[in-house]
C-alpha cells in the first residue's frame, strides 16, 4: 500500500511503499537439522600432494564429457563477497606467520611487494555507518547466531573470497563486512553494502557473491523443528502467520530484490547467492532461502564429492529456474558412500578429509590456531564462489553476463531440469 507523506521543512512528499522488520541474515553454512549434521572448520589432516599431481587448495573444472577445461584467470573482472571479515590485525599476523606454510596468503595480502588489504588483487572494506549494528548482532550468550555453531566466523567470508580468488586468480577480490563475529547481520547490513555496489561507476564486469541467507522463520526451511515442542510454544505462532501471509514475506525484502535487480539491469552485474543449508537427504529437500530465491539472483546448491546433492543442500533456485549446483563439500567420513550414517554434530574431525580445502587464519572452534592458514568447512556457502569464480573466468574472455552464463549451462551436465551441475573437484 501507498501512503503519502508530505516533509514539513521542504514541503516534498515521500511514498512509503512497505515496512519491514529489520530481518536477520546469516552465513549459509549447514546449521543444526534432524538426522543431518552441522559441519564445523576443522584443521585438515596434512597438505600431501593428491594424486592429480596439483596442488590440494586448486579447482579443476571438467565438460559433461570428463575432459578438463581450461579456465581463463578472470582478468579485468571485480568479484565483491558480502560476509563477515577477520580483523586487520588479525590478517597481519597470518601473514607474517603463515605465509611460508600457505602460498595464497602472500598471493593476496601482499601481490605489491608489502603487506596491505587494498592491493591490485584483493581489498577488505570494513563497515561504515552499520559497524555498530554488525557489532551489536554479538553473541550466542545474547541469543543471536547461527543454530549449532556457537562460535566465532570472522573467516567465513575470507574463506568464501578465498575461493573465488583460486578458481579467477587474476580477478580483483574485494570483501566487504556485512556479518558480525558470529556469522549474523540483519537487513539493513547488507541493503547498504548493496546499495553502495549499486552506485559504482560499471566500469569493469562485476560479480556479487552473497554466502548467507535471510533467516526468515518459514516453516518451508523449518520443518525439521515442527515436531519441538519447544518451538512451537515460542516461534510457531509466528512461523504460521508468516506461512498464511507470503505476500507479506515477500514485500519486506523489496529493498533488497530491487538493489540486486538493480545491479543486474543498470549494471549488467552477475549476483550469485548460496541456496543455504536447511535440508535433511533427498527426502527433505527444501526450497532456496532469499536471496537465492529472487529472480534478478543465480542461486547455487551444493554437490557432495559423489556428484550428487549434498544431503544438507536446499535447492538451488526456485522450480523454474534452473539454478546451479557444485561442490560443497562432503560431511561423511572419508570413503562413506552415499546412504552412510552421517557423523554427530559433536565430531568436528569427521569432515577433516571431505570439507572444501579453503583459506582459515583465526582460531577453529576446537580452540586451536589454524597457523597454517588452512581449514576445511563445506557448505552452499562454499560452492556459490566456485560459481562466482567460474563466471568471473568467462567475463574474462571478455564474453557478456549472458554469454558466460550460457558458456556454463554449456558445460554443466543437466540433473532433470532441476539443476545445471557443475562439474568440479579439488585437488
């Protein structure tokens, strides 16, 4: 509904078009399901070289056919990740203790010669006016964060742009803090980053990757906890009313569709988001969370490394969009097929060998220092930059949005119309 209202200083007149709550977000990694595990970043088990005889950290991305395609290194293209940030301090210690251990981390702190966060290759933009607000989105103590891991993610975001800088590492890099230290931000964080994006002059193709989801209480992603008690005295209420009132959903995110609409129309920018992590195997596949779920959005599922749906990966994009799937990272112990029992929530060692290998500088929730700058975490999270790098490699060649879109549904193999898989490995 429309409503006018008219300033008293200027004599202008505003249109209100909506109201919304001030909804929360989060990093999209797997969260606490029934039957299904939570993985957490553990430290892997070595760095041996893989039998591929490539470094274990780099992708390899292959046709519909199993023959290996050789990627352009994305030059000349901007990929910018909204998520969380290690502090500065803690990026200058990592590179001047693990850089002889981790080759990425001098690759991007210091491609000039010194150390700095704003180089040719990658930049950390820390929050400007909404610093205070991601500082107040604090801590599990507060009741706010991400279900089953109640501990800090600064490095979610470094590990999500760590991706995409391996797969285009001559694409300009640039994180941008929209979460808190506990992987939380709320609607305002991220409309603002979007809405600085949206105000760039476009001059270089530009690639937006959003790992994190908009924790709205629908009972489509929360089925899993319909049968809590629990929850049902204190959110079922609420999760009902939302249910009966979709339109209401959907028009308290206007502001966000219309920045990522705005960054595909008027800025030709590819906005690539993570479907999220709310499912329990094929038999509870939900539906892609927002942002995924906007039209002007790629959503991006997750495979396992059997190449089919990890079994905690929501849907990639609504049912008629096709939407993209690729790796994530397994959560089964090493050498468990599909079907197998999938480790508690409480066994962080058990994705050590399966998790996306991906770059971590801060303290793992074991309570241990990642000294060398490595980790493994698996998640949608973690399989949107490979999108994103992929993509940013094509613009590279100087192919359109469209034509580099088209250049992947080309080399993807199809999964009944559901899906364009991405047929990619690590190591």
């Amino acid at each position: 509904m429309k409503r006018w209202k008219t300033d008293s200083v200027r004599g202008e007149r505003v249109v209100v078009t909506g109201v919304s709550p001030n909804w929360f977000i989060s990093s999209a990694q797997p969260i606490l399901t029934v039957g299904g595990p939570g993985a957490r970043p553990v430290a892997p088990n070595g760095m041996k070289a893989t039998t591929s005889g490539v470094d274990p950290w780099m992708f390899r991305f292959f046709d519909d056919q199993g023959n290996q395609l050789n990627l352009d290194d994305g030059h000349g293209v901007d990929i910018f990740v909204l998520d969380s940030a290690p502090t500065r301090e803690q990026f200058e210690y990592a590179y001047h203790n693990g850089q002889p251990l981790n080759p990425m981390l001098g690759q991007l702190l210091a491609p000039d010669g010194s150390f700095s966060l704003n180089n040719r290759r990658f930049e950390v933009r820390y929050s400007g006016s909404t610093k205070p607000e991601i500082d107040r989105l604090g801590s599990h103590t507060q009741g706010v964060g991400v279900s089953g891991h109640d501990y800090e993610m600064l490095d979610h975001g470094l590990f999500a742009a760590g991706i995409a800088a391996l797969v285009a590492p001559a694409a300009r890099v640039t994180l941008m803090e929209v979460l808190g230290r506990w992987g939380v931000g709320s609607l305002r964080t991220i409309l603002d980053a979007l809405n600085t994006l949206t105000q760039r002059p476009a001059s270089r193709p530009m690639i937006v990757n959003l790992s994190l989801t908009f924790d709205i209480p629908l009972s489509k992603h929360l089925g899993y906890r319909a049968d809590d008690p629990q929850f049902q005295t204190e959110w079922g209420w609420f999760t009902a009313w939302l249910d009966a009132h979709n339109a209401f959903v959907t028009r308290s995110l206007n502001a966000v569709e219309e920045a990522c609409r705005a960054l595909k129309t008027k800025h030709n920018a590819l906005v690539i988001a993570a479907a999220g992590n709310d499912s329990v195997g094929a038999e509870q596949r939900r539906d892609p969370r927002f942002p995924a779920a906007f039209d002007a959005v790629i959503g991006v599922g997750a495979l396992s490394s059997h190449k089919q749906p990890a079994p905690y990966s929501n849907r990639p994009d609504k049912p008629e969009i096709v939407g993209v799937i690729a790796f994530g990272g397994d959560l089964e112990p090493s050498g468990a097929g599909p079907g197998a029992t999938p480790p508690a929530q409480d066994t962080p060692s058990a994705n050590r060998d399966t998790g996306i290998l991906g770059l971590y500088i801060g303290m793992l929730p074991d309570g241990t220092q990642a000294v060398d700058g490595w980790a493994r975490w698996a998640g949608t999270s973690f399989s949107a930059p490979i999108v994103a790098g992929y993509l940013a490699a094509a613009l590279g060649t100087g192919q359109t949005p469209a034509q580099a879109l088209a250049t992947l549904a080309a080399s993807a193999a199809e999964s009944s119309g559901q899906s364009q898989r991405l047929n990619v490995t690590q190591g």
